[in-house]
C-alpha cells in the first residue's frame, strides 16, 4: 500500500480510503503505514489547570537523544505547545518528559524576515494547524508574518532544517541560546555557528552543559549576536540569555538548509554526531530515513479492523510508548558507547537512559519493553546500574539526574521483571545491591530516592500517618509491591533464605492499612490506630494524587490477598462497582484547591474512577480474579471508547512517559499486565479484528476478533492455538511462543466462562498451589 496521506494536524481525510468497507465506520484494510497512522497533535490542547494529555509534538526518533518541538509559549514555560496558541516563537531542541517537571538543554531556530525581531515576544509569527504538518518523523509550519516555510526532520541527536525565504536581503535564522548561561559563535568562513546551552530545572552537575554545531549550506551575508535584549555587531556572545541572528540574501522560494547536532559532551563530539548521523544528507534523506526508523517499530504491531479512530489512537499512543526513556548516551571517535554523567558530571563509558519517572511507567512501559525491546531493556538496565555506581542510589525519576518528584522505589520492579522474564546481559549483584540500599533509606534532600521513611515501614510494616511523612499509605503500599518484587529476584539468584523470607513478609505488609470498617485502604498512626477523621473521597493526605478508591487496589501482586480481607469474592466485586458507581464528588483540602487530576476525574463522569492519573489504571482488570470477567470486558472497552480519541483533547489526564498510552496499546490487544513481576498478561476486551505482533525472538502472535464491533464487547470464547482457553490469564512464556489467541465477541456477556478459581490470574496469596 503507498502511503496513505499526507499527515496533516487530524488525520481524517483517510476515511476516504475506505469506503469500499462493508461497515461504513469500520477499516478493512491491514494499517501497512503506520507512521501515517500517528497524530503527534494528540493530547496538545492541555494547560495548567487541565490536562488533556500535556504532551507535545516531538519531532524525534524512537528513544532519541533530542527531541525538537514547535515552541508557542515563553522560554521556560513547561506548557512549551500548546495547540489553541496562535503564535510560534521558533522550533526548539527540547528533552522535556513532563510540564511538571520541564525542560533542560533547550535552544531554538526561528526565521523572520524584514525588519529584525529577535526578541522572543516580537518575533513570533502566526501560524495556523491548516497550514502546519506534524508527523514523528517531520514538522512544517507557514510562519504568516514572515512568508516562511519551516520543515525539520531529526535523527537520534542531530537534525534537518529546511528554510523556504521570499525574495529578501533582509532574510534571517535567529538561534537562541536560552536563558541560565548560554553561549554562541558564528564562523562565517565556515559557515557555521557553535555554543552551548545550560537551562535546566534540575538534577544537572555544575558542569552541566549542551554543545551544538549549526552548518549552513548558504553563504551567511552578515552577522549579529545580542545578550538579553542587546543587539550587537559581534560573533561572539557568552552571558545569562544569548543569540545570533544570520542574514541571507534570498530568491523568491530558495531554500536555505541548517544541519544541527548537539552533545553533552564536547563541540568535538557534537560535530562527530552532526557528521555520523546526517553527513552529507540531503533534507530528504535525512527525513526518509526518519521515517523508515518510525515504520520500522511502528509497524512490528499490525492492527486490522476496528475503526478508523481505534486505528489513529492506536499508533498515536505507540509513538508516545517509543519516546522515553531517552538515549543519554553518545558514540565516540572509536565508536565506543559513552555517556556524560548526570550525576557526577564525568564522561563515562556504557549506556544510560534518562527522561522517565517510574511512578507511572512501571506499570505497563517496562513490561511492554520486556516483551517487544529485550535487548533494549537490557542497555536500560545497564544504565541503571551505571546510575548506582554513580550517584550510589537507583534513579525513581531521573530528569536528567536526580529529580524530586513522586513516591515508592519503583526501580525494583523494572529490574526484577526485565531479569524474572529473561533479560540478564548486565551487572544484576549490583542492581540487586542498589535495590536493598534502597530499602533501607533515602537521598537526603531528594526523598523521591530510595525510600522515604523507611525506618518506621521496616521497624513497623508500614508509614504512619502521623510522622510528618506525606502520602505515607500511598508510600507503604508501593513499598510493599517493591518488595514482592524483590523477594521473587531473590529467590532468582539464590539469596539467604533468610532474606527471601523477609522481603516475602514485607509484602504482605498492605495487609497493615487495610480498614476492615469500609474495605478501604487507610492511614494508620504510629500507635496502630486508624487515622481520624477518615474521608474516603480525600485526595492527597495518605495518598499520591487521588484518594482511597484508588489506592486500595495498588495491592497489585495479591489480589487473591486483597480479596479475602474485603470477605471473598462478592463484596470485592461489590467494591470494585462502587468504584464507578459513586458519584465523582472530593475532598481537596490537601491541595486547597482541585488539582488537574481531580478535575479530570470529575469532568470524565464515571464515578470515582480516575483514568487520568495512573494508580488505578489496572483496576477494571481485577474483576478477572473474581469470577466476573465480563466486568472486565465491559470497562475496559468503556474506557478505550471513552477517554481516548485521536484529537488534541485525546488524552484524559496526563500522558506520562507513555504509561497512559501502552495501557490503550496493551488493552487494544485484548491483555495487559496488571502486575509486573509476575510472569502473565491478564484479558479484556480487544478491538480491533486482528493484529499481528513481530516478537523479537522472530515468533509471530496474531490476536484475532470474530465478531468483533462496538457493542460486542464480550468475550464469548477464546482460543489460545485451538485449544479451548477458559483461564483469564496467559503467562510470558506463552506469549513469546507467538501462535494465536483467537477471541469470539458478543454483545451479551458469557457468565459461564472463566469463572471458577482454576481460571483466576495468580496472586502471592496462591502461588505455587
């Protein structure tokens, strides 16, 4: 199939190839261009208050070291796109993963022409999305006041600019150094402009800088630099807030290009990545091979059917899942992998990766990788053991060092899952080592790092409440997962007895702050007692970004554990219908006022369910383990239908590092993994007619839907490989073995399928039965 649009800001002219299906809103055709399929744009139309995604388009490559965006909004500002803007203010190098947590090492390109505007305010241009082009792969942007046209294409570190000028002698391309120290040289000779950048919002050593080397292929007519808001005649500028400005002399549509590589390292290593990855390219090229770098991970997932929507979602969402973490890593003259240390500030040899909180993506990111990206995994986990060795504690959220922000000590759950299902080519006693340091303390001044107070959850088997230790139930429940995680690589490598018994014991630990009074998780005060008064619609407090309806399923290694304290499986499953049954209404006097995630809950109207933020994300998977897994269907498939469109507004909360995405791309394919450790993926409902997985053991999964469509949400029968499936699990193994799960959909749920104990998924509480 050629390709099948041109990838403008909504994707929808592609109905058009479809109206030979038989179903007016269904596509009968295998996606064989997914980059075409990817709307960049998604979850853009998002703001402080409101978060519909807070994503913005990166132009970049799977994992790349640079990402580059168009920038609507002041230097600094963690909302650097926004898609009601009306304005662009130059397209920047950006490695922001979060508005919350903001941007590091940016710089920009901006053309104008006529007279000079280089301050950022002055110089911005109207835009409009009719004249604008986003794709992963490539952006282009009619700047109106200037008659310009801006196209870029990126590679893992470097990029292509492409600048299409009016007849002018007064043509120009402003580079911007930012603000917090930067620097710029201009070698006209050479045609070339070199500096650094040092904007940061943390986590960054004093000697923390960003090298770039700017070539252009035209003769540069003459020269400016300014320093805050001074212009002068001058090459060279070094101070809080630099630029320069390059004039050309143009024809009416001559085309001036910019080459752009960056490094952490040195200029030197700059120019070695600028001359490795785009040589003597042209702009085609460079955006060709872009492109074959998105098709070919896009594509090793082929979905058919569905609908057109369901299509764009999917590989919308699958481009996010493939940005973070990033490649913090370079490849020197000898073609070694090196890395500048976020954490000491030395260059050092082996990967590292940056860019990512484990808060969310522990949940569904790194398992995705341990299924699709083994080798890649495995250089993560390097890089997390180069992480230990240098800073002496596991990265929780690196940005690009040590950043304070959530909770839990969620790198052991990615290192024991990426070593349980197979991934050993690293250093595991030093991980392993990391993660028990981590159990025993925290990094002072970022208590995000290891674990914040873990002295009284050792001594007590749980955070109290009353300590002074915010979200301190949110902490211990975390804790305890952690430590199921652990106590099963333990037992892996064969560690003291002793000591797989107690982290064994700390994982039982959620048991701690469960209220027999309400069948909800709640804080408990240092002398054993619940904490008073109790809201159960309270966010914040004893938790991380929601309230108890949330947190009292972050049980996620013992539901069967969970599920006998609540009094067996009727009132779980009466528990987990409360949960969209109850009107959406909180408490935000933790907060003072109601913080994006509360409004999103809120607005979303399906109870106390809260999809926008990630502790409850697995919840509608549960009624698996209960005998009730048409509940399941009927859910998952609500929220897919829902709370996901492939439009600016398409997120329902923040996108984060892709964990809000690979839910949608697990879910779309009829499994997710509800608890990362265990060696299984529980069912839900799939969409789409058939999708044909590439494993990289070179095995080939194909999941097909019989009967499948909008009210069929039920699963009828399922088949693993012809034979009859009436567990609602399937486990790693037999995944990776690829064959068939072949589904028959309904729109009436079957209550006789997979509902005795044999079929749950398993829980600590009843492995090894």
């Amino acid at each position: 199939m050629k390709r099948l649009l041109k990838h403008t800001t909504f994707l929808f002219i592609s109905l058009l190839l479809f109206v030979a299906c038989s179903e007016p809103k269904t596509n009968c055709l295998v996606v064989e261009e997914p980059v075409e399929y990817v709307n960049t744009l998604m979850g853009t139309d998002s703001e402080f208050a409101l978060s519909n995604g807070n994503t913005y388009p990166a132009i970049a490559t799977p994992w790349g070291m640079n990402f580059w965006t168009p920038q609507t909004n002041k230097m600094g500002d963690g909302w650097g796109y926004q898609y009601d803007a009306h304005k662009i203010r130059g397209i920047k190098q950006t490695h922001q993963p979060s508005p919350w947590i903001n941007d590091y090492a940016a710089f920009s390109l901006m053309a104008v022409t006529g007279e000079l505007k280089f301050k950022e305010e002055e110089r911005a241009s109207w835009f409009s999305h009719k004249a604008e082009t986003a794709a992963p792969h490539y952006y282009q942007v009619y700047l109106a006041d200037y008659d310009v046209n801006v196209e870029v294409s990126p590679t893992e570190r470097a990029a292509h600019f492409r600048f299409t000028f009016p007849e002018s002698e007064s043509s120009y391309v402003l580079v911007d150094g930012f603000h917090q120290g930067s620097y710029v040289k201009v070698i006209p000779e050479e045609r070339k402009v070199i500096g650094y950048c040092r904007n940061n919002s943390g986590g960054v050593p004093e000697n923390f800088h960003n090298y770039f080397v700017i070539e252009f292929d035209k003769d540069i007519s003459g020269i400016k630099t300014w320093n805050k808001d001074v212009l002068s005649d001058g090459i060279e500028e070094e101070g809080y807030h630099v630029g320069a400005v390059l004039q050309f002399n143009t024809d009416k549509g001559e085309k001036v290009h910019a080459r752009v590589a960056s490094s952490f390292i040195s200029y030197e290593q700059a120019q070695l990545n600028l001359d490795r990855e785009i040589g003597n390219d042209s702009f085609e090229v460079t955006k060709e091979k872009a492109y074959s770098d998105w098709h070919s991970e896009l594509s090793k997932i082929k979905v058919e059917g569905g609908t057109i929507d369901q299509q764009l979602i999917f590989y919308s969402t699958l481009y996010r899942v493939l940005l973070f973490p990033r490649k913090f890593f370079e490849y020197d003259v000898n073609n070694e992998v090196v890395h500048y240390s976020p954490y000491n500030g030395e260059v050092l040899p082996g990967y590292m990766f940056t860019d990512n909180g484990f808060w969310d993506t522990f949940r569904a990111v790194f398992p995705f990788f341990t299924v699709m990206y083994p080798e890649l995994n495995n250089q993560m986990m390097e890089g997390l053991v180069n992480t230990y060795k240098e800073s002496g504690w596991l990265p929780e959220w690196a940005s690009p060092g040590h950043r304070g922000c959530m909770i839990g000590s969620n790198s052991a759950v990615n290192i024991a899952d990426a070593y349980l299902k197979g991934m050993h080519d690293y250093d595991i006693e030093t991980l392993y080592e990391a993660i028990i340091k981590n159990t025993n303390g925290y990094l002072e001044d970022i208590t995000s790092v290891g674990r914040y107070g873990a002295s009284y959850y050792n001594e007590l088997g749980y955070v109290p409440y009353d300590v002074g230790i915010h979200e301190n139930a949110a902490r211990t429940l975390e804790y305890a997962y952690a430590d199921y995680n652990i106590y099963k690589l333990a037992k892996a490598l064969g560690k003291p007895q002793e000591e797989i018994d107690l982290f064994a014991k700390r994982a039982q630990n959620y048991r701690n702050l469960f209220c027999p009074d309400n069948n909800l998780m709640r804080g408990k005060n240092e002398d054993g007692s619940f904490q008073e008064p109790f809201s159960e619609f309270k966010w914040g407090g004893a938790f991380t970004e929601g309230n108890s309806w949330h947190y009292t399923w972050s049980v996620f290694h013992d539901i069967e554990g969970l599920k006998q304290l609540m009094g067996g499986n009727k009132s779980f499953v009466t528990q987990l219908d409360k949960v969209f049954e109850l009107p959406p209404v909180f408490d935000d006097s933790y907060y003072g006022f109601p913080i994006h995630e509360i409004r999103e809950m809120q607005i979303m109207n399906m109870g106390q369910y809260a999809h926008g933020n990630q502790p409850i994300q697995h919840m509608t998977y549960l009624y698996n383990y209960a005998g009730e897994p048409w509940k399941t269907q009927y859910w998952v498939r609500k929220v897919m239908d829902k709370l996901y469109t492939p439009n600016p507004d398409g997120y329902c909360g923040d996108e984060d590092n892709g964990q809000t995405s690979v839910w949608y791309v697990f879910s779309a394919m009829g499994f997710y993994p509800v608890c990362p450790g265990q060696d299984m993926y529980v069912f839900g409902s799939p969409i789409f007619d058939k999708v044909t997985v590439s494993l990289p053991n070179g095995n080939t999964l194909t999941v097909s839907s019989e009967n499948n469509g909008k009210e069929n949400v039920y699963v009828d029968e399922l088949k693993v490989n012809g034979k009859v499936w009436d567990k609602t699990y399937v486990d790693h193994d037999e995944l990776l073995k690829g064959g068939t799960f072949s589904f028959k959909m309904s729109s009436e749920p079957n209550k006789k399928r997979a509902i005795t104990p044999d079929s749950y998924p398993p829980s600590m509480s009843t492995e090894g039965e």
